[in-house]
C-alpha cells in the first residue's frame, strides 16, 4: 500500500516529520492530492504543522483557475492553511521563448521559494512517485545526459533554507490511485496530461505500459537505479574535484585554462566528470541543454595529434586547443595589443599582470636563466620599447648567426596561438628587437665592455590561479 511505501522510504532517507513544519505544493491531481491528504492525517499523531501552495499557470482559464478553488476547498474543510498565486505563464513564454514546461515549473519553484522563505518551513514535500522518476530517467538517457543527470529525480535536496522531500518516489501512480479511492480523495485532471506534444507524455503511454507488463515493480528498481547512480556520481566527482585541482592552470569567471598534458593522464572516469565540473562552474547551471556528446567533443579535441584546434558548445562557448593547453572561454578570445615605453631604469606592468623591470647592473650574473637579460648600457638607447608581435619581426639569437623570425621562434617553442598576440618584445628605439623575454635572448645579451655597465631586464611573471571548480 501507498502508506507502507512512503513510512518506508522516509524511514530509509532517515527523514523524520516530528514536530516539523511541511508545504506542499499541490496542483489538484490526483498525486498531490494523495500526498496532502496522507500528510494530513499524520499532522496530529506528528505533530506537524501543515500548509498547501498552489500556483495557477494561467493555462487554461476558467479552467485552471477552478483547480486553484478545488484545492482551495479541500484546505479550508480540513482547517490547511492555503496560498496561491496566478502567474501568467503564456506570456512569459512569449517574452522568453522557454518552452511551456520549463517556464511553468520556474514560476512554481519561485512562489515555494517565497514561501519557504517567508513562514521558515522545515520541508516542502512534491508528489513526485515512482512513474515520474522512469519518465525522467528514460528521457534522460534518451536525450544522452550525463553523469549526475542520468540519476533521475532526487528524493531530496536543500532548498531555501529548508530540504524538498519527495515521500511518494517508492510508489507506483497505480499505489496513488489506489490511495485515492480507498480514502475518497476528489482530484482534478489536467488535460494536457494527454497531449502527446510533450515527450513525458509519450514516455508515460507508450513505453511505462510495456516496461509494467513486463515487471510490475520495475519502478522500485528504476528508484534503486537513481540512488546508485547518484551515489557513485558524488563519489567520483568528489575525486574529480581533487585531481582537477592539479590541473588547472587558472580560473577566473568565464574562462578556465587546463594542463592538457596532466589533465590526459588522469582516469578516464575522472576525465569526463573533470570536463563536466569545467561546464558546470562556466555555464553555472545556465544551459540545460549540455549532454555526453558535448563531453566526448572536448577531450577528443584534447587527444587530437594536431596541436590547435576550436570547439564551439552551447551558449557561446568556446574551447581553444593550442599545445599544451585548452582553454574554455565565453565569446571571442581576444586581447589587446599594447606599446609601452620606458625612458630610463624602473618598473611596469603590462595588461595581463606581468612585470618587466630594468635596473643597472657592474656585472652580468652567470646562469641567468630567460627571465633575465644583460644588455651593454652604451649599446642601447632609450626608450626602450615593450610592446607585442608585429608581422615580419626578426631578431638576432644569442650564440646563432643571422636572424629568426618570431613567429617561428613561437612555434619552436609551443607558445600557444591565444599568447603569442601579446607576448612582451622589447625594442630599443631604432627599432631593434634585444629581447623576448622568457624565450629568447639577442645577441647583445652579455655583450660589450664590462667596464661600461649592463641593463638589467627582468620578467616576472603574475602568478595563475587554480582551485576548485
């Protein structure tokens, strides 16, 4: 029976309603209806304090309004309190493009949160049963979700400072009814429920039929299924998190840079969920419509022989191979040139944090590594000229006859294509290229008379940020 269900799986997800205040949402059909009864007749023994929310979606009318008075009604005779609230759904479609079910369910959620917010309730509790959670996890796997979204409907989650419970996700839409008749509950059947325009309403005639005649209980099994799935999923990401840590070059909003190397030699589980935290933390929950396939594309971008590549995903998305990093960014990566001069020993720092300085120096340090470079104090004239690549940049290279083109240089040295616009170069004032730092020195570096004195170049570069998705 429904009660022997529902005492169950309460008892199981160690949810007591002792001395708690419960909202239910309540549409008017017959699975609300059965949860708001049930719960009524535990509000005494209990010691629960009880109230009904109803939001009327403006669907249909007259209609849909009359549902609202209907569990209005039910409330009043058993002393529930009751509120409820009209929120004119078709015309939040027409200004948003949602699609009906979707804009329905956030002006739902909106009017609980205000009233979990406003009374302090300890539980909403939604009729969500066994039938919906086949519905939902069949869809999902059909549309390919991944990861947590392949578990279905929880049987619980925080919400407004309170918990969502679902008590009727043990039982069947057949226990529900049964309820019902037993109890003479009076519900309201929505008829769009009929309509085969929604996909769950296809799932619910078509496929649940089979899958019942099949095993009547295959609900409770579909419910072990959710539990399990969603179990492992906390599980794993909890170790995705962890090792993603050691991978990620830098975050900031909008943007993620990965160690394409160190993130390839993870466990592939731990790859697809470390992908999956990277959407998560970008899109913050913003596009539902991420599925496997989205999953797939990026670490097949990562494990492709070429060294570039880009991925565009949903929302504006975008992923950018270059060597030996991805990064994940929002519109179009680019970044502005600069051309900064200093006339004479001192610091500055460029757009993106980094810092060059210049300082005189007697002698020159031995070891110096590419952060660092000595030029002849006489053989170079102020100012000195920092600013980014331009087409056709030569210079000389320390040890090497002739001149190199930096964009070869670059390539040489896997410089990925989103740094090289505004990797530092510094000119003097004739023009001539004495260093790129951090890659390669002139042939001026350490030249000329000791005697005569050095400048000093130093690069120093602003630290990246990791930490956690």
């Amino acid at each position: 029976m429904l009660e022997d269900k529902t005492e169950e799986i309460l008892k199981r997800k160690s949810i007591s309603l002792e001395g708690s205040r419960v909202l239910v949402g309540v549409s008017g059909g017959p699975d609300s209806m059965a949860l708001l009864h049930y719960l009524w007749e535990k509000k005494k023994p209990l010691g629960m304090e009880l109230a009904a929310a109803h939001v009327d979606h403006m669907f249909r009318g007259d209609e849909s309004l009359d549902d609202a008075f209907f569990v209005k009604g039910f409330c009043e005779e058993r002393g529930i309190p009751f509120a409820m609230e009209r929120a004119d759904v078709p015309e939040i479609i027409r200004q948003t493009g949602k699609n009906p079910q979707e804009a329905a369910r956030e002006a739902r959620y909106r009017f609980f949160q205000g009233q979990m917010k406003k009374h302090g309730y300890t539980f909403l509790a939604l009729a969500h049963h066994g039938d919906d959670q086949m519905e939902t996890i069949l869809m999902r796997l059909t549309r390919g979700s991944t990861g947590r979204g392949r578990a279905g409907i929880p049987f619980m989650r925080p919400f407004e400072g309170g918990i969502i419970i679902r008590p009727f996700l043990g039982a069947s839409r057949e226990d529900i009814i049964d309820f019902c008749r037993r109890k003479g509950i009076d519900f309201r059947i929505d008829p769009s429920n009929e309509k085969d325009v929604y996909s769950r309403n296809r799932f619910r005639k078509t496929i649940l039929p089979f899958l019942k005649k099949e095993n009547p209980l295959v609900h409770e099994h579909f419910q072990r299924y959710s539990e399990e799935t969603e179990s492992d999923e906390a599980f794993l990401e909890e170790l995705a998190a962890s090792r993603m840590v050691t991978v990620i070059k830098s975050r900031e909003r909008g943007k993620v840079v990965l160690d394409i190397l160190a993130f390839l030699g993870m466990p592939m589980p731990l790859q697809r969920r470390g992908i999956q935290l990277i959407l998560n933390y970008l899109y913050a929950g913003r596009h539902a419509s991420l599925a496997a396939v989205h999953i797939d594309q990026v670490i097949s971008l990562l494990n492709r022989p070429h060294p570039s590549g880009n991925l565009d995903l949903p929302g504006g998305l975008t992923v950018t191979r270059s060597y030996s990093e991805c990064i994940f960014h929002f519109g179009r990566h680019e970044k502005l040139e600069f051309r900064i001069e200093m006339h004479g020993p001192g610091k500055v720092a460029l757009p993106n944090g980094d810092v060059i300085s210049i300082e005189r120096a007697r002698s020159v340090e031995q070891g110096a590594g590419q952060g660092c470079a000595y030029l002849p104090a006489l053989d170079i004239s102020f100012p000195l000229i920092i600013r980014t690549k331009e087409n056709g940049d030569r210079m000389t290279l320390k040890g090497m006859e002739g001149t190199r083109k930096l964009k070869d240089i670059f390539i040489d040295n896997k410089v990925p294509v989103s740094d090289r616009k505004t990797w530092p170069v510094i000119t003097d004032s004739t023009g001539r290229i004495v260093w790129l730092p951090g890659l390669k020195k002139s042939a001026l570096d350490s030249a000329g008379n000791p005697e005569e004195g050095y400048l000093k170049l130093l690069y120093i570069k602003e630290p990246t940020s990791g930490g956690h998705m």
